[in-house]
C-alpha cells in the first residue's frame, strides 16, 4: 500500500521542457517513477527526455492515460496549470512552484475541489513512496521502504526527519511534503488522514511550523480519532520573531495559538508525541514503535 503515488501511477510534467522540469524529470525517471511524458505549450510533437511532449494537459491525459501531474510552470502561469490539470481529469496534482500569487492559489483550490480531484502543495518538496515513484525534488537516495509515514510543511525537515528514520533502522510509507504557503492544496490534517488510513503505515511524523493553524487542527483530529496511531510531532520557529514572515509566506505569526509553543501544547494534549528538537525525530519513532 502507499498513498497518493505509487509504482502504476502516470506521471506527466508541466513545464517539462524548461530548465527545473527537465533536472526534476530525470531525476525522477533515474529513480524509476512512470514519468510517461510532458506539458509545453507551442512545444507539442517534439519528444523530451525519451518521452512526447504535448502542447495541452488533456491531450497528454488522453494519449497516455496519465492520472498525475507536477508542475514546474512560473508563479504568474501556475494556477492556470493548476486548474488546466484538474480539467482535465488529473488526479494528484502535485505543485513544487514558490511565489504563486495568493489570490490565483484562493482561484485554483477551490477549483480543484469542485473537480474531486488532489492538489499537494505548492511550495512544496512533492510527494515519495520509497522504491515505487518520486513525484517531487527530494533526494531519492535518502528514503527507505519501511512503515512511518511522514506529514510535513518543510522540505529540508522532511529529507532529515526521512534521514534519521532510516537511520534507526526503520522506513518510509509515504512522505508527503505540504508546502509553505498561506493557500495550500492537502492541509496537514488531510495528510495526516490519508496515512491512518493506509494500512502500511504504523507511525506517522508531522512536522509543522509557525503560523496557520493546520498542525492544532490535525492534532485535534487525531484524538478525536482516539489516537490510532502513534503520532510523533515537530514544530519549527521556536525563535522566530512574532508577525514577520520566516521563510515560508505562511510561516508568520498572527496570534497567540500560531507560536511554535502553542503548537507544541496543543499536540501533546492531543496525545502526539512532541520533539523540541528535529535531531531527536528517529529516536523518538523507534522509541513509540518499540
């Protein structure tokens, strides 16, 4: 089992021609992920990486049964991929761009919703199932199968939360980056859901920051839940000053439940196991999973 992508997912690439989708793409076929084409506007008919290009999502959709897509299209173009993909039938719609306008993300996620279909991100690493598919610009290399599925807004935290897993001799379901922005696709919550739900997944690391409420809000579903599963929690930004933005556009601070502190209470009287620091992430899995 995995969640979201797995080794029969078809992959498709919007902006695959361009510098980042072209690096990302490979990276991502060397890893062995079902990359079975790409999305160029005016570039349609040429071939990229082995693979055909198409000037439309829906006329990759149709040729190649594609069921995924990743977007590496300029912030200005971006939500405009984002709805095109949902058109056009895409499933998983998994969004690495940074800077997209907030207004344009409000546009695009409502209009994913309407049409069923999954955004994650943007601002985002992308999504992993270890030995089956990469749909994101993490390092491959660093994530092992096993069963911890990790939930996180932050790229680096997700490779090093994946890094010390790995490194107690444990494993990786899914991770799942979420993104940094203020308009996200797969809230934490959402995230957190899809792998209590994923029999494979025996723990899962949520790994959160500043700003927002998305960490309380899934916090507060797990013990709603009753606490199914071992849940190990993260907080980032312990330090950052309150009302400047850190990083992240959503990692800012507007009121007293949006502190890292906050979070950090809120998860633990919900049952999540919390770490003040991300270098205890593996210890604290392999100690719940004893």
């Amino acid at each position: 089992m995995s969640v979201l992508v797995d080794k029969h997912s078809k992959i498709i690439v919007q902006g695959f021609t361009g510098s980042e989708g072209t690096f990302h793409a490979e990276q991502m076929i060397e890893y062995g992920t079902q990359v079975v084409g790409g999305v160029t506007p005016g570039k349609g008919g040429q071939t990229h990486l082995g693979k055909p290009v198409f000037n439309t999502v829906e006329e990759a959709v149709k040729e190649l049964k594609a069921d995924t897509s990743i977007i590496f299209v300029p912030p200005a173009f971006a939500a405009d991929a984002i709805m095109e993909a949902a058109d056009a039938g895409i499933k998983v719609i998994v969004t690495i761009t940074e800077g997209i306008p907030v207004a344009d993300m409000v546009k695009a996620s409502a209009y994913v919703k309407d049409r069923s279909a999954r955004l994650v991100g943007p601002n985002c690493p992308g999504v992993i199932t270890p030995g089956e598919a990469k749909v994101g610009i993490m390092p491959g290399f660093v994530f092992k199968k096993g069963n911890v599925g990790i939930v996180s807004k932050s790229g680096t935290l997700t490779y090093e939360a994946a890094d010390q897993v790995v490194k107690e001799g444990l494993g990786i379901t899914t991770a799942i980056g979420i993104g940094g922005d203020p308009i996200i696709g797969t809230t934490t919550k959402e995230a957190v859901q899809l792998l209590m739900d994923d029999a494979d997944t025996d723990c899962i690391v949520m790994i959160g920051e500043i700003g927002g409420q998305l960490e309380a809000d899934a916090a507060l579903w797990v013990k709603e839940q009753g606490n199914p599963k071992p849940v190990v929690g993260f907080i980032a930004g312990e330090t950052a000053p309150k009302g400047r933005t850190m990083g992240h556009a959503g990692a800012i601070v507007g009121g007293a439940d949006d502190t890292a502190e906050a979070k950090k209470r809120i998860m633990s009287e919900c049952g999540i196991h919390v770490v003040d620091s991300p270098a205890e992430i593996g210890k604290k899995v392999s100690e719940v999973l004893a």
